[in-house]
C-alpha cells in the first residue's frame, strides 16, 4: 500500500457486492480493486471489466486471491455462512478486512473474527451503512450530546409487510443462518445499541414464526416465493433486558400482516426526550410544562457530523470513510466488538424461540 492508495480484492460479487460495494468504492480515489473472486467465474469477470484497475485479476478460489500480496484490504460479500472462514483467513493473510452484515451465523463465529483481527493487528469492520444515513448521523449526535437524557428504552425495527427476497440464498437457513431477523433485524438492532451507546445485554427471550412462508402465489413485492424452499422464518420478535436495567425490543419481518412497515429504524426513549425515525426523524418531549413534538427535516445538504459530504448515499460514506481508516490508521467507524453483540444477541433471540427459555448472557 503506498502512502495514498489502498488496493483491494472482493470476494463474492451478487446483489450486495456489485450494486453496494463496487460503485461506492469507485467514487474514492484512494481505492483500486485489483482482485475480484466469485464462485461463479464469469461473475467476477464481468465486475472485473466494469470496476476492476488496469491488469485486475479474476478468480473462483479465494484463496488463491488471498495469495495475491498486492492486495491491502479485502471485502467479503459472500453468503453468511462464509463470513467467518474467509474473513479470518484474509486477517490471518495480513489483509485488512470489510465484512457483510450480520458479522457471522454464531456469536462463536464471530468472536473467532475478532479473535483474528487482534491477533494479526488487522483492521476488521462490517457493513452496517444504515448508521451513515442523514437521520442516523443526526439522532448520534443528539445521543452523544445528552440531549434525550438517559435511554432506557429502545425498539429496533425492521418490519415488511410483503417484501420476500426470492433470489439468491436468502430463502436457505444453511447459508444464510436464518431470515429477516438475521438479515434486516441486524440493521435495526445495530441503530438502536449505537444509539444508545449500551453494549451489555444480560437477557434474551425470543419467538420466531414460520406462518407465512407457506404461502402459495402470496402477493410479494419481488413475485411469489417458493414455500418449498422457504427453510427461515418469516416474522421474529426478541425482548433483551441490558446490564443497567435499559431494555429493548426488536421486530423484525419480510412478511407479516401489518401497516406498521418501517425498516432499519429505532424508537428511542429517554428522561430528556424521545425520538423516533419513521418518514423524518421525530423529536418529542416536555418544555416549560407542555408537550412538543417536532421534525427534523433533511434535504440534500449534509449533516455535518461525522464528516459527512454533499451527496454522499450511506454507502458511498461508508466506503470513503473506511478507506481514510486504512490510511490514517485510525478505528472503524463500525467496530469488530460492537457488531459482535449484534451477533450474539439475535443467536439468542433464535436460541430462546427454538427452547423456549431465556437466555442468559455474559453471566
């Protein structure tokens, strides 16, 4: 890696990779893709034309990509199931590493991640761009600040009434560890702790549904799924009660009869006030003995904290600021040790459903 330029490999190229990853990164001039790896080899040539730097290399075995020593930071975009053993294997190659959300299947995935990076001196983050949102930047700040007082209570949600990604793996409880609890839940429960600032949960009682996935010919945003290939549930909720007695609620869904459809959004209760993200980010609370409530409007100019720039998309922050990590050495904006209470947090929610009891953490 020279001074101002950071060379990257990406392993995994479908949705996330090719429509999230690829474009933001191509706005950061620091950033050169050099490697880019896929199951599917003509998959990683195709991104390899249209992203790739001069003399970018194509594979279908990451490790052989591993190998490359050009290569500075690697960014895994592959199926959940793979997050943990090629995420440690890039570390332990010496690459920094950016990891698809949820960070692992299983909190002992997980901790193996976080493990690795320690041990090699690596840099590790995973991809919750939901935080680099003009609301979310907005409501941290006011968190950071005191200004809704002490949060004792939040709901994480990440509710769809008929939204079932039918293409892919995400129907497949093998790769994927389970549906939108793991896969949008995580967004929202992500919010809400980084809001909050409270990374201890103590408990965990969960409930997961398998109700609608059964469903034939069910009206579905991106067409009829498969019920046969539906293996993850479709609904779960989760109750988690942290260390200092803050407690939180999490929703999660692809498809449940509701109205109520916010996703990757948080609810947060304080002494000062309260706020809530749905269309605009809402503030209420009480002044000089009367109730107010209001909106915090966003247009095109930038919140200012966090560096944020004109125009920049959440994913185009999350890339930029993850690069400027890499050369100025500095911590991740999303941290290895935070997306691991996510992790163990919704492996427990998953735990309690499947026993019916509740969970006990760092006990």
């Amino acid at each position: 890696m020279t001074q101002h330029q950071v060379n990257i490999g990406i392993i995994g190229l479908g949705g996330i990779g090719t429509s999230k990853h690829l474009p933001s990164l191509a706005k950061v001039p620091q950033a050169r893709v050099i490697a880019f790896c896929d199951l599917e080899e003509d998959k990683a040539a195709l991104a390899a034309k249209q992203f790739g730097a001069d003399g970018a290399k194509v594979y279908s075995d990451y490790r052989k990509l591993l190998e490359e020593s050009a290569i500075d930071v690697v960014h895994v975009c592959t199926p959940n199931s793979s997050h943990a053993e090629i995420t440690v294997a890039a570390l332990e190659a010496g690459k920094h590493v950016m990891c698809e959300k949820p960070m692992a299947i299983t909190s002992a995935d997980a901790k193996r991640m976080l493990e690795a990076a320690k041990r090699t001196g690596k840099k590790l983050t995973i991809g919750y761009q939901n935080r680099y949102r003009q609301d979310s930047l907005y409501l941290k700040q006011l968190c950071e600040m005191g200004e809704l007082g002490d949060i004792y209570y939040g709901k994480a949600l990440a509710i769809r009434r008929r939204a079932v990604p039918t293409w892919g793996v995400f129907l497949e409880k093998d790769l994927q560890g389970g549906g939108p609890l793991i896969d949008i839940g995580t967004h929202a429960l992500d919010l809400t702790l980084w809001m909050m600032d409270n990374y201890k949960p103590v408990s965990v009682t969960g409930s997961v549904f398998h109700k609608l996935g059964g469903t034939r010919n069910a009206a579905n945003l991106w067409g009829s799924w498969d019920p046969d290939k539906f293996t993850v549930e479709d609904a779960a909720v989760g109750f988690i009660k942290m260390e200092n007695g803050a407690t939180i609620t999490l929703e999660a869904s692809w498809a449940l009869n509701t109205l109520d459809v916010r996703e990757a959004k948080t609810v947060l209760c304080g002494t000062k006030a309260g706020a809530d993200m749905d269309d605009s980010l809402r503030l209420n609370g009480e002044r000089l003995g009367r109730l107010y409530d209001h909106k915090i409007r966003f247009d095109s100019a930038p919140v200012v904290f966090y560096g944020a720039q004109k125009d920049e998309t959440p994913a185009d922050m999350e890339a930029r600021l993850w690069i400027e990590c890499i050369l100025n050495d500095t911590e991740p904006f999303v941290k290895p040790e935070q997306a691991l209470v996510v992790s163990e947090i919704l492996e427990a929610i998953y735990e309690s459903a499947a026993t019916g009891q509740t969970i006990y953490l760092n006990a």
